[in-house]
C-alpha cells in the first residue's frame, strides 16, 4: 500500500506525541489533546471526567456550563478509539453553523497527526453517493446522520465512539426527535459503539443516564466566574453566594439594556444583549451605535467603515435591512439574528470575536449557534409571545445565555444581567432564574407527524419489518425509556402505518412491513410522508393533463408542504390572494381545501410564499423582496435552499411516477437557484456569472455560451 507524504509525516508527528506521552505518565490521548489545544493542565471537569472512566468503554453523559472544556473531554475520548481501537469516530452538532465551526477545530489540529477530518451537512439525498466514506473523524448535524442511517448506513460500519454535542436539545419539538431517532438507531446497529453525549445542565440528568446505560459526570466549574444580577431603576444588584452587592452604571443611554452594555465598552469589555425578536434587536443595535461610538478608536472606525461595507456587498440588490447593519457595524455594533445571511453572520462573529464589534445585539437563536461570548450578558426579555400570549422563557434557556457571559483568557469573570420593569418582576427574576431549578426534559417523539416519518425511515432502509420491532424501536428511544409502552403509544403507531400503507409508501406482505419503490425514494429524499403524498398526487395529476405545468403552479405544489412551513403570513393581502388564486384557476396542480378552514388559510399563505418565488426566479431584488413580501436576505436563502430540496425531490418522484414533470422541474430549480428568467439561463451556467452579471451580458446581446465564444 501506498502512504502519503502527508500521512507520513502524521504518523511521525503522532509517533512523536506518544513519546512524549509515555515519558510523562498522562495518557496518551489526554496528552494529544492537551498539545493540540494548547494547554498545559486540565481542568476541574476534565480531571473530574477522567476520574469518572471517560478513557473507558461505557457510555457516559457530561452535564456541565457552556465553555467548561467539554469538546476536549469528548476529543480526548475519541482519540483514545482512533489510537488504540483504530475505530472511527461521529461527532454530531445541531446546526450546520456548529458542523462548519467543529469541522475546521478539528482538522486543524488533527490532519497533521495523519487523520481524516470530514464533515456531512449538506445535500439530503445520498443515495447516489458512493458506497463508502473515507474519513477518521466524522462531523455532521443530526438530520444528516438521520439521512446517511437511511440511504448509507455502511458509512458507519466500525465506528467506535459517536459523540453528542448538546443533547439535551432532546427536549426540542423541532430538533428532538431525529436526534433521538438517530441515537437510538446506533445503540441498535451496534451495541458495542460507544455513545458520549454532552449536555448542559438540566433537570434530570440522571434519567437521561439511565436511557444510555451510561455514567454520569456532573459538574458546575466554569472557566470564567459568573455572576448574575437583575437591573431595576438605574441599580445593578448582583446576586452571589456571599451575598449582595449594588454596582453603579456608568452611562448615558435612556435605553437599559444599551446603558448596560455601553458601561462594559468604555471599560474597553464587551457586551452581549439578547432580546425576544428580530426587531427588537434592530432597534437596540441602532441605540448601542449612538452610545458605542464615542468610545471607538480613529483606526477601529478605519477598519469599522471597511468591514461596513463588505456587509453590505454580500448581497446583489442591498434591503433596507442590510442598509441598517452596515450602518451600526460602522459605529462599531451588529445585530445578530436569522434574517441575515450566513456571511453577513460570520463576518459579525469573526470581528466580535476579535474585539473590533465591540456590542451585539441577538435573538435568542444565537446560544444554539457559534460560541460567541461577551463579558456582560443582558437579558432584556424574559417573556415572549406565543400564540396569543406571553410566557416566560425556560429556566434552561435563560441559563444557555447566561453561558456566554465572560471571555476566557480575557476576563476574570462574566455578568449576566435580566432587566425588572418592577419589583414583582425583580423577586420572580431571583426566584424562578437565578435561584431557581432547570426543568427536566422531556421526549417529543410520540407526535404523529414525527412517528410517521421515522418509521417510513426505519422501514425503508429495512431497519425494520415485523410490528414487534418497530414497537422495539420506538421503546428504545429516551420516550420509551420516560413513558413506557401504552396502548396509546400502539394506537399512534398503528394509525401512522395505516397512513403510510393508504399514501402507497408501505404495503404489509405476509406479516411483514416492506417498502414500496416510491416509499423507499421518499424516505431516501429525507421529505415528510405528508410531502410525498401531495408532491405524488399533484404529479399524477400533471400526467393526466399531459401538458406543462406554469412555474407558478409548480411553485404552489412545493410551498404547500410541510417543509416550507413557516409559510408567509397573509396580513391584508388575503382578497388579493383569493384573486390570485382564482386567476391560477384549473392550472394549479393542487387543489385549494374548502373555504374559511385553518387548511385553506395555510393554502393562500403557501400561495403568497410560492408568488415570493415567482418575483425572485423574475429577477426581483432582494430589496424588492424585502418590501413586498416582508422576507429579510437571510431569511429568502433559507427558503431558497427548501425550494431547491423540494424541486430536486419532486424532481425524483416524477421519474419514478413517469409524470414527465423532470424537464420542467430541473428548469425551475436553475431559475430558483440563481434568480432568473429562463433567457439567461445559459449564461449563469459560466462559473462566478449570477444574476445581476448574467442579465447585463444577455441586455449586451450574449445570449449563449456560443456568443461569448
């Protein structure tokens, strides 16, 4: 066999390392990992996690505070399975943000010692991939090891360690449930694969413990001391073990949160604020730019006008949105939130990160993503709406901010501080948050929409086939482990098999549960069963007229799915969807529900997102976007990257059905893809042509690949 330079350089730099190991008396692993990440003693957690057996074979989960050092934990775990087992290792993170992040920590320091670092987080349909995967540590989101267990399960044979990053996101209806499914599905593929999930600290660790056979490391040590403190009428009262203490704020802001944080900015900290919306967050970035700006040095507003507009160049048409975060990043300020687009983001945290942004102001979203800490923390709210109401937020999600208060190696402690509009909201401040307890989590699987794509899952990849295992599954997951078995339970799973078997996804044969062709292609395309059944229908339906469907009908077959949810809202424009609608006529592919239903409600807003789309493949700006249909140019990527999922899925369910959509299909989702008419389509085929670029060549005359030739 033939080695590679690169590797053998690895292997030396590796073999090295154990030298050193061995002549210190520290582990191997541990040894690596202190090397690699620069550090010369452990930690209270990691001694604690190595005195607790996290070098062994059993399952172990790790409750500790945002930035304890619990990923080096992990690392030093699968090093050990990589040198002395040669086993590969998963580590799986909730976002693809994080992926990326944990991607580039993990190649820098391990490639060089001969390691493969590879991550998966993007296309959902692997089941034209290759059959195997060469790597030795593999990064990935949840969703993804989902879809690689259906399509590519073969990609995790001789694994020896999967590593959960933030489990305790079991308790998110959106998140949870694959990420139970996908645990669950490695302790049944392998028993002997060990699982290491981190968490942070939650209710009830143990239970979670007792699900994964595991042992439990719990810890309260933070590498930065936090103290927490509620602002009320111009008095900072910081609340600690030894007792109170009142702090004066320096400042000259009307606004709290922004004189909270402009107190830390002219002592040359940071400041984080977190509020409950978007808008919110806009507005207080625009009072920190007034209040920041003073303290900012003549090179920092160089560097500040520069980064300004990189800002606002990520975009080809800039919205007003983009306008507004160029200006306060000029001032030295950002908001953070998800109506950006990643770029926008990354530049935000990278230059927070090296203190040039010196205040950002967040939607709560932020503590799921990047680590991005800030010596004061500011909680503006503690409530948020929901539905017809507002409702405090989780203790759990409060204290996931509180997290990022402090910098190490920068600050000798970190603030968190909640904002009390009056003493009764003082005291349940003190009460529920700071001296309170975190709620326990709780399994999200049994709802049905969630059973019924994970048990197309699990039939489809012939995971299972006989009821017995599928009830087995399903008690396997942390819900079973909670509740128990229940004819409940059997009745929601017996009713999400009949829906598969009537959608023509499952059919039962001599006892057992088997796939049909076009159920196993759904559950490859990693859709909701719900959204094949009404992309299969609104298909055959195009065969049967036999002519090509208008983008726009094609574009209203994919809003009206699970998928695109959360669709655009009506507001005042349900009279001109209604006229809309009427004009589409016989064309749709769909047929509208009865009038006046929550269903025909969710028809009209599908229809307004799917005429979103058709401004956008018309060559409408981001600006435009912006105005008319109220969707920022993060928000618009977003949807975007859903529209070219379903294209391609409906794309792939046409074939099979043979509804001679394909051509039509794979059109549109060009156009969807670079924002454009169908004229200009051979242009942006030529690599950096888009949009703006591709239309100005085509108004010149260039209208083919020949032209330019």
């Amino acid at each position: 066999m033939k080695i590679s330079k690169e590797s053998l350089r690895g292997q030396t730099r590796l073999a090295e390392e154990r030298s050193v190991a061995e002549r210190g008396g520290v582990p191997e692993p541990v040894r690596i990992v202190m090397q690699r990440s620069g550090f010369k003693e452990l930690n209270p957690l990691q001694r604690l996690a190595l005195e607790e057996g996290v070098l062994g074979e059993r399952n172990m989960v790790i409750c500790s505070a945002t930035a304890s050092g619990k990923t080096a934990v992990a690392e030093m775990a699968f090093l050990k399975s990589l040198i002395e087992r040669g086993r590969r290792v998963v580590y799986i993170v909730p976002l693809r943000a994080l992926a990326a992040e944990k991607y580039d920590e993990f190649r820098r320091k391990y490639e060089p010692l001969g390691y493969r670092v590879t991550v998966q987080s993007g296309d959902r349909d692997l089941s034209k991939s290759p059959l195997s995967l060469r790597y030795d540590i593999l990064v990935t989101t949840s969703e993804r090891c989902d879809s690689i267990l259906r399509s590519r399960p073969m990609w995790f044979e001789d694994v020896g360690i999967v590593v959960v990053d933030e489990v305790h996101l079991l308790d998110s209806e959106d998140r949870g449930p694959t990420l139970e499914m996908v645990i669950t599905k490695f302790r049944k593929m392998n028993p002997d694969t060990r699982i290491l999930a981190l968490s942070a600290t939650i209710g009830n660790p143990e239970e979670l413990a007792a699900w994964l056979d595991a042992s439990l490391v719990i810890s309260d040590w933070r590498p930065v001391k936090l103290t927490q403190g509620i602002y009320r009428n111009r008095r900072l009262r910081f609340i600690e073990e030894e007792g109170e203490r009142i702090e004066e704020v320096q400042g000259t802001a009307a606004s709290p949160a922004v004189r909270l944080v402009e107190d830390v900015v002219r002592r040359r900290k940071q400041g984080l604020i977190f509020a409950s919306s978007r808008r919110a967050a806009e507005r207080l970035a625009e009072d920190a730019a007034e209040a920041v700006e003073p303290y900012l040095t003549e090179d920092e507003r160089v560097r500040l006008g520069d980064l300004s507009e990189k800002i606002l160049s990520v975009v080809d048409y800039p919205t007003e949105q983009c306008r507004r975060l160029a200006r306060v990043v000029r001032r030295g300020v950002a908001f953070h939130h998800a109506g950006e687009t990643s770029e926008q983001k990354r530049l935000i945290e990278d230059h927070f990160r090296s203190g040039l942004i010196k205040v950002v102001c967040a939607t709560p979203t932020l503590v799921y993503g990047v680590n991005l800490p800030a010596m004061r923390v500011v909680i503006r709210d503690l409530k948020r709406f929901s539905g017809f109401y507002s409702e405090y937020i989780p203790v759990l999600e409060y204290r996931q901010m509180c997290g990022r208060a402090g910098r190490p190696q920068y600050d000798d402690h970190g603030e968190a501080v909640s904002i009390a509009k009056s003493k009764a909201e003082e005291q349940v401040i003190e009460e529920r948050y700071i001296r309170g307890s975190i709620e326990d989590i709780t399994s999200k699987m049994a709802l049905e929409p969630v059973l019924r794509m994970h048990i197309l899952g699990l039939i489809a990849s012939d995971f299972v086939r006989k009821w017995e295992q599928i009830l087995d599954v399903v008690l396997s997951t942390f819900y079973g482990h909670q509740y128990g078995s229940s004819s409940q339970l059997e009745g929601k799973i017996e009713a999400v098999i009949r829906d598969l078997i009537e959608y023509g996804f499952v059919e039962l044969r001599d006892g057992s549960y088997l796939p049909t062709p076009i159920g196993r292609r759904v559950s490859e395309l990693y859709i909701d069963p719900d959204t094949g059944y009404r992309l299969c229908n609104a298909l055959l339906e195009r065969r049967r007229r036999k002519k090509r469907a208008s983008a726009l009908a094609l574009l209203l077959m994919i809003c009206y799915t699970v998928e695109m949810r959360p669709l655009l809202r009506l507001g005042n424009n349900w009279g001109e969807m209604e006229e809309k609608l009427e004009e589409l006529g016989k064309e749709s592919l769909v047929s509208p529900p009865k009038e006046w239903g929550y269903e025909y409600e969710e028809f009209l807003r599908a229809l307004r997102t799917s005429l979103m789309f058709e401004a956008w493949i018309n060559e409408a700006g981001e600006d435009r976007i912006m105005k008319e249909f109220g969707v920022p140019p993060g928000g618009l990527r977003a949807k975007l990257e859903t529209a070219d999922w379903l294209l391609y899925a409906a794309s792939e369910i046409s074939r099979l059905l043979r509804a001679g959509a394909r051509a039509e299909l794979e059109k549109l989702r060009v156009r969807v893809r670079y924002g454009v008419r169908g004229d200009v389509l051979p242009i942006v085929s030529i690599p950096q042509v888009g949009r703006v670029r591709g239309r100005a060549l085509v108004r010149a005359g260039y209208r083919s690949l020949g032209d330019i030739r």
